[in-house]
C-alpha cells in the first residue's frame, strides 16, 4: 500500500513476456532487485493498474498504454514447514494473452 508522502518513481520491471514501466516506490524497487542493474515485476507481487504506464509484449513486439490485464487468486494453500501460499497471479498482454509475467506471494 502506498503511502500519500511517499515518492513514486518510474521503473523498467522485466518479465518473461515482456516488460512494462511502473511507477514503484522505494521499498518496491529494492523487493524488485536482485542485486544486478536489472529489476523484475515477479518480486513486486500485485501493482494497481494505476501505477502502470505502459507495457511491452515480446509476442506482440509492440509497446502498448496503461496496464497489462492483472488476473489474481489466493488459494491460501499451505505448502509445509510454515510457508503459505497467499496469492498467485499473471500480467497479460490486452491483446494477445501472452504473460508479460507471473508472481506468487508467500506469508513472511
């Protein structure tokens, strides 16, 4: 959840499918970075749509406006030694289907 203080700063967030720029904050942009010059959309967990820009699908090869379609369940589902499954979810392109990218969210 975005604080209304905090600053926004937009981003490059890879996929496999593709990319999109996202407007991110701090704390979201380090959870994204795996240490390398790159950042991945799979370690931010669920984005508003309103925080997206524009995004890129490889199957496509075109750019396109505003979000990907974000299509989410929580199954909750327990996965041993404590670890639960919360969320699990996929960016797709508007146009073609293709995952842009997945991301799965776990209790902490």
């Amino acid at each position: 959840m975005v604080q209304q203080n905090e600053d926004l700063e937009e981003k490059k967030l890879l996929g496999s499918g593709g990319y999109v720029l996202a407007k991110l904050t701090e704390q979201e942009e380090l959870r994204a970075s795996l240490g390398i010059p790159q950042i991945f959309l799979a370690n931010v967990d669920r984005l508003n749509e309103d925080r997206f820009l524009r995004y890129f699908c490889k199957k496509c090869g075109k750019e396109y406006l505003g979000s990907p379609l974000i299509r989410f369940e929580n199954p909750n589902e327990k996965l041993g030694e404590g670890v639960i499954l919360i969320e699990k979810g996929e960016y797709k392109c508007r146009i073609c289907d293709n995952i842009i990218a997945l991301y799965r969210k776990f209790n902490r």
